[in-house]
C-alpha cells in the first residue's frame, strides 16, 4: 500500500497530519461495537450496494437547498455552503442521497475539519448510490490527516471491492503532489484541504473559462496572496459568531480567514490560531484545540495565553504531566497561566478525593465529585469515564456503565480497562434466573470482549483471570443444569456450592445460586438448610419473590404454620399478585387446621371410625365427664369438667352429621365449617330462583 500511493511519504511529512490520534466522541453520541472501527469500510460494504437505485427522490426544497450549496462552493464560501448543503440533508430526511453527504464533506475538507470530513465521507458511502471515488478519497484522505492509516488502509481495500481504487489512489497521489509543490513554495497561499478538481462537489465541477484561466494565470504568475481584507473579515466575522454562542460556525470562519493568509505571516496567524484553539475548546474538541495550540507555539514559543490554552486541553485529556510541561516556557507569570496552574492542582486534589471515597466504599460520593470534575474540566478524559463506570457498577446502574465504558471505546478501541469493565456490568447484570439456559448469554458475551482485550494484549493478567472464570461458570452451569435434569439434586447443591465460590464478588449471581440450592433443598425435604441457603439468597437480593416462598413451604413443613403465615403476608405487603395471595389464604387455612380441636382424639377414635364407633365412644366419654359426677372437686376442676363435656358434645354433633364430618375432614374448624354450610345453602338458593316459573 505504501509502494502503491506513497503513504509513508504521507505520513513522514508531505502532508502533515494533526499531532492527534482521531478526535474522541463526545459524551452522548453513537457509538460503534467495541473494538470496530467507526464508520470502517467493512460496515459500509454490508450496508451499500453501488449499483441500488435509490428508494425514492429527494423532494425538490432538498434539491434547491443542494444548488445553493454548489453556487456558495463555487465562490469559496465553505461555510455558506455547508449550511445549504445540511438544509439539503434536513430536508430530504431518509431520502438524501449520497451526494449531498459528500458535497458536504468537499466543503468540510476545504476548512481543514478532517472529522468531520470523515463522518460525512462514511455517511456517503452507507447512502443508496453514495459508493463513488470522491466519497471514497474524501474519506481516506481524512483518515490519512488524522493518522488513522489501518482505517485508510480499510477504505482502500473497500474500495478495491468496487473497483474504485485506481481512481482513488490517483486522487491521493495528486493530493501528495499538490501537498510538496505548495511546500516547496511557502509565498503562494492555499485554503486549508483544497486539491484541485478532486475536491469539487459533485454537480460543480465545470469547465473553467478562457477569462477564469487567464485570471488564474495572472495571479499564480504574480505569486501575491489573497487580498488581506478577506482574512480580517472573516476573523472579525468569527469572532461575533463566538461571542453570540455558534462555536462550529465562529471556527470555520477563523479557519477560513487563517486559509487567507500566507504561512510565513506569523503576526496575523498566531491570534488567530489562538482563536481556533479557543473555539474547538469551547466545542470539546481537545485534540484539535492541542494542535491549534502547537503550531501557534511554533510562532511563539514563550505566548503565556497559548500556553495556558494548551494546558487547559491537556486537563481536559486528564493528561496532568504533560499540562503541566505546556505551561514552561513561558514568560511572565500571566493570568492565563495561573488559571491553568490552580484547575491542575485543583482537579487533581479532586480525582485523589474521588478515588479515597470509591475505595472506602463510598461510590455515590466519589461518582459526585467525578461527575463535577467533567463538567467543569475533564470533558474528554478516557480515565474519569472510567471510574465514574466503576461507581456506576457499585451502585448497580448497569446501563450506565455500558454508557461510560462506550464513550472510552469510541476515541480508543484498544482500551483494555474499558472492555474488562465493560464485562463486569455484563456479568453483574445477569436478568435470568440461574435454572434457565440464557443464564450463560451475558457471561459469553463477556468473553467474547475478554477474548478481544487479549488479542491487543495476551499477557494481561485481570482480563486473563475473568475470562477463566466466566468460561468456568458456564461449565459449571451446564453441569448443574444437568444433575438437576436427571434428578440428582445433591449433587446438583455440589455444583452449586462450587459455582459461589467463583462469585464472591456478584452479589446479584450469589443470590440466585443461593435461591437455586434451597430449590434442590425443597426436593430433597431438608428443610432447615432450605430456610438457611433463602436467608442467604434475600440478604444479597431482597427483591426476589421465589425464595420467600419456598421459606414458607419450609416452615410449613416443620409446622410453624403461624411463622409462614407471616412470612407470606410481608412478601404480599410489597409484591401483590395472585400467586402469592393463594399462598397466604392456604396458609392461613393450614394454621386455623393446625390449631382447632382434635375431635377424634377426644372422643379416643380413629379417623376412619364408624358412627357406631363414634357414639359408642361418646356414651362413655359423656358419662366420664359429666358435671353430675364431678360435684365432689372443686369449683376449677368443675368448670373444667364442665367445657370437656361441652367440647364431647361438639365433636359428636361434628362427626355424627354428615356434611359436617366432611368438612371437618378437609380441614376445617367449627367457624369454618359453619361458613362453608352457610356458602352451600346460599348457592342452593341461587340456582333454585334462577330455574323458578312466572
């Protein structure tokens, strides 16, 4: 690749990309799967067909909107232009072709925004009718500026695919011959990006005329720059849409007026540079904002306000070293500089206190004083993401996490901290229960991010060791899943026991396990270690319902009825479904049964004693306690005699009738045996009226 188009060449200095490594999204934007490239041509060969017809035609307000785009292009006034072409865009929603997109990333190209250029170029190439050699080169040719060669390299090979990269690699090598010719005359001035024709947007590009020629010849031939009014118009023009909030638009036109002058005029330059360094902070463009500063430094190497504006990007990285390297060399002991000295002292006091709160257990606190530490300086600091992540994971905000951990993976899909905490939200935040056979997705799916972190770094202990434990979880898992199967739940508890061993540090994992054994505990009626391994599972997840339940089938088991009947009427106080109202009231039921009188017992009868048993051993109960014969105790012992005959004549009134024997047999009281007769003769009555005559 290099051979062919003279990439290293590129890369070495004949164009000079921006001293960074690709700008970091902001906060809040889309982001790509971990690890893959933003906007690489391999999604782009999934999602475009070059020969697909468009699904429908922009309607004609985009079209006109696109026309007044091409006429500002052609008078060199980029940002006009931009405006019309994203009007265009606007207005044709999903229908705006290809075109508009890449029209817009010529203009972007023109004033030196290489990523926006590339984001336009990319949106192009996913357009219906958007694989085109412009797109194509626009693209590769801001990936090269920005130092991104595996990702130019990929838009080659794409492409390559659709037999576009000739084309390509032509507009690239005259973009590479453009560059050194205008190295090699310093006096003759340039916009920022301009190559040519290979830059006009499409539906522009016209035959220049003999008048244009010879106004172009005369003017190269004179070697003079553009008139300077230009450049303080648009500077002046800036700096009001700066003050007036429109950052975007104040740096393209403090861009455009910097493309006005020449390179040696370093006087004019360096504010203006400051101004767009100014501007791309103001937009959180970091990066931008440190190569801004560096060259304007290349100027004057002692400017105390550059310096200061360079210190102050660099905070914003959570780069404090090198903050406080940017700010030597400067003379005088400015405002500007002192500012800068006091946020680095500052956020690092902050990040210190952030980090003693997080490690004492204190995550809400910490994640406070990270999240004002971002407002206020950090805005692109890959390492605050990452922290505020791990207080979202103490605290059980999962999405929140996996919001932290993208926002590090848009500017850096190498990093290896964000993938291995990435798999922690995943492992922690598991929503199915352990017997079901999804149990398993989130924890491969954490592999599959491990596997990726160790392809960037094999020996890489943390992500080594997670990675073994996930894999052996879903082992165990399987093994569980079969002994349970198969009906051997102690050994199925086996697996278990095992299993928590390999999450003590997920609390949510430990309380379904937990919840699992004290079911196998149920089938095998060890109820005691049933109630232990449910108190268990509640302490690390009070939110689960299945636990408590089966803790009150246990306590019924071991007749402590009135004790599940508590147990269920708090899990209903909170979670009020009919399941759990069925097992209360049957509770209930079990108690009333558990405490009402044992009528067989006191007659001294079997259950399954005839009526001729039954009275026979009422007679002589009844003549056992009748008061008549218990005239000689006293008053207490008679009293006592007394509610014993009494209770006798219940039971033979009970056992004797037959409905009533019936109901008493199910497990009924006296109370309830009255109200379940009560309850027949009621609907007895019903349907009789309802079958009645006129």
């Amino acid at each position: 690749l290099a051979q062919a188009i003279g990439l290293k060449a590129i890369l070495a200095g004949a164009i000079k990309p921006p001293a960074m490594a690709g700008q970091a999204a902001e906060p809040g934007e889309p982001s790509p799967i971990a690890g893959q490239a933003t906007s690489s041509p391999t999604v782009c060969a999934k999602e475009c067909d070059p020969l697909a017809t468009p699904p429908g035609e922009p309607p004609a307000s985009a079209e006109e909107s696109k026309a007044l785009g091409n006429t500002a292009f052609q008078a060199k006034q980029y940002v006009e232009a931009i405006k019309h072409y994203s009007e265009a865009i606007d207005k044709a929603g999903d229908l705006a072709p290809g075109v508009y997109f890449s029209n817009r990333a010529v203009c972007r190209a023109a004033l030196g925004e290489w990523t926006a250029t590339r984001e336009d170029a990319s949106e192009s190439l996913r357009r219906p009718g958007g694989v085109t050699k412009k797109a194509l080169f626009q693209k590769a040719r801001a990936e090269i500026r920005l130092g991104l060669t595996d990702e130019a390299d990929l838009t080659l090979s794409f492409a390559e695919e659709n037999g576009l990269r000739a084309d390509v690699e032509r507009l690239l090598k005259s973009e590479h011959a453009a560059e050194t010719k205008r190295a090699a005359a310093p006096h003759r001035t340039a916009e920022p990006g301009v190559a040519a024709t290979s830059d006009v947007p499409e539906d522009t590009a016209r035959a220049p005329s003999k008048e244009s020629s010879a106004s172009a010849g005369a003017t190269a031939g004179s070697g003079t720059a553009e008139p300077p009014d230009r450049a303080g118009k648009a500077k002046e023009a800036g700096t009001a849409r700066y003050k007036a909030g429109a950052y975007a638009e104040a740096l393209a036109l403090y861009r455009e007026a910097l493309g006005c002058l020449p390179a040696g005029d370093a006087e004019r330059r360096l504010p203006l540079l400051g101004n767009v360094a100014a501007a791309c902070l103001m937009l959180r463009r970091v990066d931008e904002c440190i190569s801004a500063c560096e060259e304007a430094l290349e100027l004057d190497p002692s400017s105390a306000k550059i310096r200061g504006r360079l210190a102050t990007a660099h905070v914003a990285k959570g780069d404090f070293a090198v903050a406080r390297a940017a700010l030597g060399g400067a003379e005088g002991a400015g405002e500007g500089l002192a500012s800068a000295q006091n946020l680095i002292v500052e956020c690092e006091q902050q990040m210190a206190a952030a980090d003693a709160a997080l490690s004492s257990g204190a995550p809400a606190k910490a994640l406070g004083v990270l999240a004002e530490l971002e407002k206020k300086a950090l805005f692109s600091c890959p390492s605050l993401w990452l922290k505020m992540g791990r207080c979202y994971l103490e605290l059980k905000n999962y999405p929140r996490v996996l919001n932290s951990t993208q926002q590090v993976l848009r500017g850096n899909p190498r990093n290896i901290d964000a993938l291995i905490l990435r798999t922690e939200a995943l492992y922690r935040n598991n929503p199915a229960n352990v017997d079901a056979p999804q149990w398993t997705e989130p924890l491969e799916q954490g592999q599959r991010l491990l596997k990726e972190a160790l392809s960037f770094d094999p020996d890489h202990a943390p992500a080594q060791a997670l990675r073994k434990r996930l894999r052996l979880l879903c082992t165990r898992h399987a093994e569980m899943r079969a002994a349970r199967d198969n009906r051997e739940f102690a050994k199925a508890q086996e697996i278990i026991d095992l299993m928590l061993e390999q999450g003590q540090d997920n609390p949510g994992m430990l309380a379904s396990l937990y919840g699992e054994r004290a079911r196998c505990g149920v089938r095998l009626k060890d109820w005691p270690q049933v109630i232990k391994d449910v108190g268990q599972a509640v302490y690390r997840n009070h939110g689960l319902v299945q636990p408590y339940l089966l803790r009150a089938q246990a306590l019924q088991a071991l007749d402590r009825h009135e004790d599940a009947v508590k147990e269920l009427e708090s899990l209903f106080s909170w979670h009020r479904v009919q399941e759990v109202y069925d097992k209360l009231e049957e509770a209930k039921f079990l108690l009333k049964k558990k405490n009402r009188a044992n009528y067989y017992e006191m007659l001294g009868v079997p259950s399954v004693a005839s009526q001729l048993e039954i009275k026979k051993a009422y007679r002589e109960k009844a003549a056992e306690w009748h008061p008549d014969k218990k005239g000689h105790l006293d008053e207490v012992a008679r009293k006592n005699a007394e509610e014993m005959f009494k209770r006798i004549g219940e039971a033979y009134d009970v056992l004797t009738d037959a409905q009533k024997k019936e109901f008493y047999d199910k497990g009924y009281d006296l109370e309830g045996i009255q109200e379940q007769i009560e309850l027949k003769k009621r609907r007895a009555q019903g349907h009789g009226r309802g079958h009645g005559h006129c």
